[in-house]
C-alpha cells in the first residue's frame, strides 16, 4: 500500500484530554461528523476493542481501531497536548493516536491500511516529525508522506 493512500481523513494537534477513556471518547465524536455513525456507537466499538487489549503499541503510539459499517477505511492521526496512561505495551504514556475505523467486512486491504499505518509510526523519524509538527496539516503530511528528511538543512543544501 502506498503512504498517499493510507485512509487518514484529518489530523489534530494539542488534544488536550486527561485519559484513555476521554480521548477514545473525543475522537469518536469527532469521527462521527465525518463517517455519519453515532458518536456513542464508535465510542463502545473502541472501549469494546480496548478490553480485548491495549492498542497501545509502544514509544508513545496508540492505535485505537474498530470495525464499524463504513464503506472504506477512515482514519484521524492526533497528537495529545500531554501523554497520557493507555496501558501501551511497553508501559510508556501515549502521545500520538491513530484513530482506525475499518469496514464490518473483511475486504482485501484492510489490514495492509492498518499494518501500514503501524509500519509508519514504527519509524522513530516519523514519529519525532510528528511531535515536532508545528500544525496539523504538517501533522497530516508527515504522516501520509512517502520519505521523511532526517536532516533539513543538508537536503536544502543538495
């Protein structure tokens, strides 16, 4: 799958929420106005997938997802004002959050949205671009782009 293709629909800087909970809740909401599913039924489809097991996946990252009856795959990238506890497989506070939310039916490419995503987080230039992101169309750049510069000011001067 390419990075231009992954299923990221909008992005947000400086979340401020104080927990798991209320962040899942948030971004729920604010998926809803996009993918026109009731904001409580995205809500209990991510706590449901959360009891199953954190979708915290270590250095800061989060990838809360659920199926849900949507066409296509949707996705929010967010980065948290402060890290919060989310139970991530290393123990770390969480402060990046990829928001998932993938057709009730298992259509071809669903997991490589997913696992690309993952893949691209796992990148720790990535993910250092992503709190370094002055806005969220940088946010949403970073995220989606194909390469990431680790050194700016040597590519300006090459």
């Amino acid at each position: 799958m390419d990075f231009a293709d992954l299923p990221i629909a909008d992005s947000i800087t400086d979340l401020d929420v104080g927990d798991k909970r209320h962040l899942l809740h948030d971004l729920a909401y604010r998926a809803s106005k996009t993918v026109s599913i009731d904001g409580d039924t995205i809500f209990h489809a991510l706590l449901k997938r959360e009891a199953l097991g954190s979708t915290g996946v270590g250095d800061g990252v989060a990838i809360p997802h659920a199926r849900m009856q949507v066409k296509q795959p949707y996705g929010m990238i967010a980065r948290l004002k402060h890290p919060i506890e989310f139970n991530a497989i290393d123990g770390e506070p969480v402060d990046l959050v990829c928001l998932l939310l993938l057709p009730e039916a298992n259509a071809p490419g669903q997991l490589d949205a997913m696992a690309a995503v993952a893949r691209r987080l796992r990148d720790p230039n990535v993910r250092r671009e992503l709190r370094n992101a002055p806005n969220r169309v940088i946010l949403y750049n970073v995220l989606t782009a194909r390469t990431i510069k680790t050194d700016r000011k040597s590519s300006a001067e090459g």
